[in-house]
C-alpha cells in the first residue's frame, strides 16, 4: 500500500511542478507565453480580421493606383475643352506728337500733342483636331479599362490575401486544440519518467526499461514545442497580415 501512495504522491508532485512552471502570468515576450496563455487566448472573429486587412499597407498602394487611373479619366472627359479657346488683352499707354514747323516765311515753332489711350481686346476661337474628336470615345474606354483593371487588381490581391488569412486561423485553431493535448502528454510522459527513475535507483528497472522512457518524454516535449512553434508561426502571421496584435496583446 505505501509504494502505492509514494507512486502516486510522485505523480501528484510531478504534475504540480509542471503546472507550477506553466502558469506565470503576465510574460514580456511572446517566446515567455505558456500553456496557460495559449489557452487563455481567444482568436478575433474570421470577419473582423478581414476588415482589419485593409488596413495593410499594400491596400494604399492599390487604391493610389485606382485614385490616379480615375484622375486620369476625368481629365480625358474634360478634354473637350480644348477646342475652344479664350483671348483677352488690354493696353495703356500715352500718344506723344512732337512737330517742328519751319516754312521759311515765319518764325520757326515747336508743337506737341499728348493723349493717354487705353485699348482693350477680347476674343474667342474654336479648334475641333477631327482625330481627337473621333477618337475620343477610344481614349475614354481606355481610362475605363484601365481604372477597371486597377480594381480587378486590387480585388484579386486582397482574395488572395483573404485566403492566406483563413488558411493561417484554421492552423492556428488547430494547433491551439492540439496544444492542450500536448501539454498533457508531456506532464503524463514527466511524471512517468520520474516514477521510473524512482524504480531504476531501487533497481526495479533496468537502465534500457529507464532510456526507452527517456525517449518517450523527450518525444512528448518535441511533439509539444513543433506545435507551440506552429501555433507561434501562424498567429504571428495572422498579426501582420490582418494588422491586428493576437500574441503581442496577450504579451503586454
């Protein structure tokens, strides 16, 4: 009956030191987070993390493109306006007439003559090029097709990045049910170990019994870290590709 109770006292030990060393709270770093934080963690809705995607900047650069093919097309509808064309001009100025009269019969004189002017002209002409006129409903098709093409573009990117971004949140809840698991699979695997050591140093086991328990324990926690580092990866991707703090916020 005691080795039963020392067994089991070992076990208890063995799991409460694990859980003693998964619980702090509060972790600086991303790399300090531990089952419990994981488990803690609650992934943003699907929809909210797509909304949030447009904040990405590669979502500016496609509506630049968009706002300058649309610019364009206005200044195309416009262009009509360059068949007519407006002239306006003013001057002033002072008209100055300066005369020397000398006829032989009287005595030699001077005249001058001042008059300020001022003169105004305005105009307008019209000038239709018949290729612009003809081929104007072309060029403004082209503006169409090319803000069009700036969208498709832009809708195109972001389906692709939608894709990334529902490929990265079924991993990461995926890899977040099978945390769990992993944890416990190294606890229970820990605990075992220990009980064997226990039974190794009382030479109820041999030492091969004792490595092939070694290596069960040291799978588990490789199966456990391969998971966190999976779990790691598709989080810290989802973070830049929707612009939304996931492992950072539980981080802080």
């Amino acid at each position: 009956m005691k080795p039963l109770l020392f067994l089991l006292g070992s076990l208890l030990l063995a799991l409460g030191s694990y859980a003693q060393n998964t619980s702090r709270a509060n972790p600086a770093e991303v790399s300090e987070l531990t089952v419990e934080d994981y488990l803690g963690l609650e992934l943003p809705p699907l929809g909210e993390l797509l909304d949030n995607a447009r904040k990405n900047p590669s979502v500016t650069y496609y509506q630049a493109r968009i706002a300058d093919a649309e610019s364009d097309l206005k200044s195309e509808r416009r262009n009509w306006l360059n068949y007519f064309k407006l002239n306006a001009s003013y001057y002033y100025g002072q008209m100055n007439d300066n005369t020397l009269f000398n006829d032989g019969q009287i005595p030699s004189y001077y005249r001058y003559q001042g008059k300020e002017q001022s003169y105004y002209n305005l105009g307008a002409s019209v000038s239709v090029p018949l290729d612009g006129l003809f081929d104007r409903r072309n060029r403004m098709r082209q503006q169409r097709s090319r803000v069009e093409a700036a969208e498709r573009e832009e809708e195109l990117w972001f389906n692709d990045l939608a894709l990334k971004i529902v490929d990265q949140y079924t991993a990461a809840l995926e890899h977040l049910s099978l945390l769990q698991v992993r944890a416990e699979a190294v606890t229970v695997a820990t605990a075992q170990y220990r009980l064997s050591e226990i039974d190794f140093s009382n030479g109820n086991m041999d030492a091969q019994t004792l490595s092939k328990q070694k290596n069960i324990q040291s799978a588990a926690v490789r199966e456990y870290e391969q998971t966190r580092a999976a779990l790691n990866s598709a989080l810290l991707k989802l973070e830049i590709l929707t612009c939304t703090p996931i492992l950072h916020k539980t981080a802080e």
